[in-house]
C-alpha cells in the first residue's frame, strides 16, 4: 500500500502488485503533515485536491494513477514507477506542492500513457505474450508449495515429539526408512496427491527434484528454528524485560550442555518460560559461564541492561555472593536480582533433614533396600506384584532418587500403603526352601526392620512430612507462580512443620496399628553409658527412656533441622516479596504504606518507574476496588492481565511496567530441568553423535512445542 517502501523492481514484482492492487485510503480523509515542505518562509503540503481531475463539463475523477507515500511524504505515479525506461519525479516521488499543474502535465505525457497501456495489458493474463508459460510457471510453483508443506508438516510432527528421523536407508517402500519417510508414506495413503508425487519422484536417484532427501530436512529443520527463534527474540525485545535461567549436564557422548532459558511478560500479560538453545561447555567456573551468558545475549542482540532476574540452582560457582554467576551479572547490571531455585532449595531442605541424624538415614537406606532386594529378581518382583495387584490403594515399591524428592514422597506412600503385603512377601521369601541362604537371610534381615517401632514411625512421619513437601514442590514447578506465592507456600511449610512437634504420640499409636508391635527395639537392648572422663563422674547424667529418646534424639532433631532449613531458605525469597509483594496486597494497605513502598521501588528502579508512580498505584487500587475481585483474582499476573486485557496501560504505565519486571522473575528452574528431559530424548544411545545445532534445533521444537 505504500509505494515508497516497495523494493527494487523485477517482472515477479510487476506480477505481485498487479495481482494484489493497491488499496489507498480516501484522499479525502488521509492526513498528508508528513508531505510539508517549507518555501522560503511559507510551507506547502500535498491535499486531497491534487488526487482529483476536473473535466470541463465541471465533473471531478479521481486519479486512480496517483499513489501517496506516507513513509515518504510525496506522490508517485504507479504505471510510471513499474513500467518507465526513464527517471522522472513521478517515478522518484514527486513533492513540488507550489508547482501542483505539473501533475496535470504528467497525466497528458505520452509517457505516461504508454506505460498506463503496458500496465493495462500486462495486468490482463492473455493480452501477456507468454501467458501460456506464466500459467505453467503458476501451477509448477503450486505444485511444489503442496509438497514443502506437506514435508514441513512431517518435520514439525517428528520435532515436537522428539522423535528419531532417518533409519539405515532412504528408500520408500523400505521397513528401515525411518520415522521421516515412514510418516510421509502414512500420511500419502489418505492423500493421493502426496502418493503420486512418491510414486513418482520417491526413490528417482541422484540428479531429480523430489526434496525428500536428508539434505532438504536438516535445511527445513534449521529454517524453522531460525524463523523461531527469531519470532522468540522479537517477542522478548517488545516485552523489553526478561529473566535468565541456565543449567548444565552431561549428554549420552559426556559432553557437558548448558541449557539457556529465558523468561519474559508477553504482549497479553502472560508470563512465558522459553528453552533457547543447548550451549557446549568446558567448564564449571563462574567467570567462564558468565561470558558464555554474556556472549549468547550479544548473538541475539538482546541488551543485558534490561535483564531484571536470574535464577539457578544453589551451586556455589552459581549462587556464590562474591564469586558466583549471579554476583558477576549483578556487577555488569546491579538490576539483574538474583532468585534461587524455589524448588531446588526445597530438596535441600528434605536432603538436610535427611542426613542430621542417625535414625533417619538408615531410614532412607532400608526404603532404598527394600525396592533394591526386590527388583534384584523377577522371582521376587512377581511375589510382591501378586500380593499388591488387584489390591485397592496399594503400590509396588518405590525407588529413592538424589534429586527428585517427589520419589522419596513416592516411595514413602507405597511403603505404608503396601506394609503388610510388603511383609508378608519377605516372609515368603524367608520360608521359600528354593531360595539361597544369603536371600534368605536378607530377606530376613528386612521383615526385622518390618517388626520395629522405631521403622513404623519413621514411615508414618516421613510419609506426612513428604506428602505436604511434594505437593509444595509440585506448586513452586508451575510457570505462572509468583514470588509472594512462593514466600507463603514455604510460610505454610513452616508452621505446618513446627505444628508437627506436638503429635509425636499420635504418631506413635499410628506405627504401632502399622506395625502390630508396641514395644521399642531399644528396650531390649542395654544402655550404654557414657565414658567419664578422669575428673567427672556419671552420677548427673539424664537417661531417657527408648520413647523419649526417639522423640527427643530423632522425632525433634529432624522437625527442628526442616524447621531452620526452610526458615533459612526463605529470606532470599522474602527479599523479593518485600520490594515487589506490596503490588498483590494494595486493597489492604494505607495511603501512607502504598506512598512509602512506592517510593522504596521507585529508588531501585530510578530509570524504569516515574516519580509519580505512588498516585498512581492510589489510583489503581481504587480501579480494582470497585470491580470486586473476588480473593482468588488479587494477585500481580491477574492485575496485568486486566491492565492488558482493558486497554489502560496508558492510564497506568508504571504499574505496568512493575507488574511486569516482577512477573518476570523465575521461581524455579522446572523449565530448564524439562529441557534436560528432551535432552535425553533427541540425543539418546542411537544418536549420539548428533551435531551441535541439529541438537539446539530439535530441542527447541521438541521444548516450546
């Protein structure tokens, strides 16, 4: 629609604009200030006027020649501009206002007539001399567009999935073809034009046409992640806020990847979390995952100054305050805060209470025994499958894992919920005469533990405290949380822990109906007491009883660590929710504290936020007073939305742009643990030798979908 923009002219140009016809606004209603030009001290611009020819019997035609350029501020004359041998103001713009009789020159110009007759022919498909051959040049173009959208459709179908492409050969017809041309030979049989075209081009041999070959793939499979990735970079350049997150791990071929996931606010107001690339590593170091972070910023020409959030797990070479990652970022941009993995900190806080006592981690090591003397075998395995199956709410065994504690909670709800059948499957293997003495004696050495108080009471805690911990987890994973949700889920953690303090005889009862035993092992055992040394004596020492022993030297010792632990883990989270939680709680704040805080944010982000950003928020909070929220909508993502979705990002562009630097922090790092599962997908045993950006381009489909 605007001829200034249009590029340099080709007879496949000349087509195209003949094609689609311009579609130019009213004269009459267009706003033509951009055209004014200055004469000496009067300025003059183009007018709806100009675009009229009045014949002598006083009627007025409109100029269907005439063209404006609102990029450009002057006219052209469109047959003049696609079909002149010569240059002249009408092909270059013309913007002479004071001469405006030149137009009705022009028009008069046998040039211009000339080229109004090549346009009318040209623009007739059989008035052209080889419309025959545009016609075969169409259809041949259209054939071709069915078949690249067909392979397109099959590449997006195997990427997003992970899949595998190429088999042993590339033949159609073949059963080890691979997933490529296997989809394309499904998708044919339901599509007689895709079959004709293998029929007739499948397997033609080097030399023919048929973009079937491995070749033409791996170009689509780059094209799309490049147009992708690009779309991804325009859309956090017009968020202009983002968040970083990176990660590593060993592939299959033990090259260490580094995942770069990048979060942002979209145009809707909807938080997105995006995997970007894989990035080869070398090292572990702080300084060198810096400049690879640096560097990836610089190649997609996004500008690190607006980076407003990192977060990675707690390693130190990421989390250290003086050395790590985050403290080298936040020396190059002081407003990049740092966010440690919510969930990460969880586990941590599990894996603390885990191992500060003796009780508990032999715990953790007669679960983890339990799955692994049982699925040693098939035979056993198929004991303790026949005892659980068809039994309502009970579970096999569980596996424990070193960083996913949503196995632990797993593990711990089959243990209790499969006890007896779990005991009565050791006690068969005990009585089995076919088994070996060392099974036996295994076997016998677990339904020992099985008869313990103490083991009835670990599980029973151990299954309460991880079920609320997995639940938590699985709430900190979700892309859409913020960190005032975060502080109180942990808030919640906390108080439901120290609650725990007092129900150590409820527990109690419980073990003993779980373990039909109601004396403590310890009972039968003699006390150990205390070396003295030479210049005390043992007189004063308190002995406690088994009870108040595993109340006091275990049930306490690990509610108190998980108490501390997350009391610990929480400050950075609430340092967060100090600076930004105020938005989310405006209905129950005072003039005064909305001013104060206002003014705190405002001081941090000087450049980002205006001075009048308190009255602002006064304003906002009277707007969503009034449209009666109801408690499950008063949060920071559903004020933006509003903000979005209302249009009235003009009437508080502040709030805007603070709802958006804080929805824009991560609160764990679950997208990038994904991308390690994808990782594991696309480079696998069969394929590991797979390039670099073969890899980044199918993780990236297979991850963003």
């Amino acid at each position: 629609s605007d001829p200034g923009l249009w590029p340099t002219r080709n007879s496949e140009m000349i087509d195209f604009i003949l094609r689609n016809p311009l579609k130019q606004q009213d004269p009459r209603t267009m706003n033509f200030a951009i055209s004014k030009r200055m004469y000496g001290s009067r300025s003059r611009c183009c007018t709806a006027q100009m675009f009229f020819q009045k014949t002598p019997n006083g009627k007025m035609h409109q100029r269907e020649w005439m063209s404006f350029s609102p990029s450009k501020g002057v006219v052209f004359c469109i047959p003049c501009k696609l079909f002149s041998t010569s240059v002249n103001t009408f092909t270059e713009g013309f913007n002479d206002w004071k001469n405006e009789a030149r137009i009705a020159e022009h028009e008069r110009s046998f040039n211009h007539r000339e080229n109004t007759r090549k346009l009318v022919m040209r623009g007739n498909v059989l008035g052209k001399i080889d419309s025959k051959l545009h016609i075969q040049y169409m259809q041949e173009c259209n054939y071709w567009r069915q078949v690249l959208s067909r392979i397109i459709l099959a590449i997006k179908f195997l990427a997003s999935r992970g899949l595998a492409f190429r088999g042993t050969d590339e033949k159609f017809g073949s059963l080890r073809n691979g997933n490529y041309m296997g989809v394309l030979e499904l998708m044919a049989r339901n599509d007689p034009f895709l079959q004709n075209h293998i029929d007739r081009l499948g397997n033609p041999g080097k030399g023919n046409v048929s973009y079937f070959s491995k070749d033409i793939c791996e170009e689509f499979i780059a094209m799309i992640y490049d147009d992708l990735l690009n779309k991804l970079i325009l859309e956090v350049k017009a968020s202009q806020y983002y968040a970083i997150s990176v990660d590593s791990t060993p592939d299959i071929s033990h090259s260490d990847q580094l995942t770069f996931i990048i979060r942002y606010v979209c145009e809707k107001g909807k938080p997105t979390e995006r995997f970007m690339q894989f990035i080869p590593i070398e090292s572990h170091k702080a300084t060198y995952i810096e400049q690879v972070i640096v560097q990836v910023l610089l190649d997609k020409s996004i500008d690190i100054m607006d980076c407003r959030g990192q977060s990675y797990d707690n390693a130190s070479n990421m989390a250290g305050c003086y050395g790590g990652v985050q403290a080298k970022i936040i020396e190059r941009n002081p407003l990049a805060i740092y966010v440690p993995c919510a969930a990460h900190s969880l586990n941590l806080v599990g894996q603390a209470a885990a191992e500060c006592c003796l009780e508990a981690t032999k715990f953790f090591m007669f679960v983890q025994h339990i799955y692994t003397f049982l699925s040693a075998s098939t035979s056993r395995w198929a004991k303790i499958k026949s005892k659980v199956e068809n039994q309502p709410g009970m579970l096999l065994p569980k596996s424990l894992s070193n960083t996913r504690w949503s196995a632990r909670a797993e593990a711990c709800r089959a243990l209790v919920n499969s006890w007896g059948s779990l005991r009565d499957a050791l006690d068969d293997i005990v009585e089995d005469a076919s088994e070996k003495p060392t099974t036996k004696a295994e076997a016998e050495g677990l339904l020992q533990q099985f008869g313990s108080l103490e083991t009835a009471i670990m599980v029973v805690v151990w299954s309460d405290i991880l079920e609320r911990f997995d639940k938590t987890n699985k709430s900190l994973q979700r892309v859409n949380i913020d960190l005032t949700t975060v502080v109180q889920l942990y808030n919640a953690l906390h108080t439901y822990i120290v609650s725990l303090r007092n129900r150590f005889d409820h527990y109690e009862i419980q073990a003993k109906e779980l373990s039909q035993c109601n004396d403590y092992a310890r009972e039968n055992q003699r006390r150990r007491r205390r070396t003295a040394k030479f210049d005390e004596v043992n007189d004063n020492d308190v002995i406690l009883d088994t009870k108040a022993n595993m109340r006091v030297n275990t049930f306490l010792v690990i509610l108190d660590r998980l108490a501390g632990e997350l009391e610990k883990r929480s400050i950075a989270y609430k340092v967060v929710d100090t600076r930004f939680g105020f938005l989310t709680c405006l209905l129950f704040l005072t003039d005064a504290e909305i001013i104060t805080k206002c003014e705190e944010l405002q001081a941090i982000y000087s450049t980002d936020l205006g001075n009048d950003f308190g009255e602002e928020c006064l304003y906002f909070r009277n707007f969503i007073r009034e449209m009666e929220l109801t408690d499950e909508d008063i949060n920071a993502q559903n004020f933006l939305l509003i903000i979005r979705e209302k249009s009235i990002v003009t009437i508080f562009p502040n709030m805007d742009i603070a709802l958006r630097m804080y929805l824009t922090l991560f609160s764990s790092n679950a997208t990038g643990e994904r991308s390690f599962s994808t990782l594991k997908r696309i480079k696998d045993y069969l394929r590991n030798t797979m390039g670099q950006s073969r890899l980044s381009s199918l993780a990236f489909l297979s991850a963003n979908g």
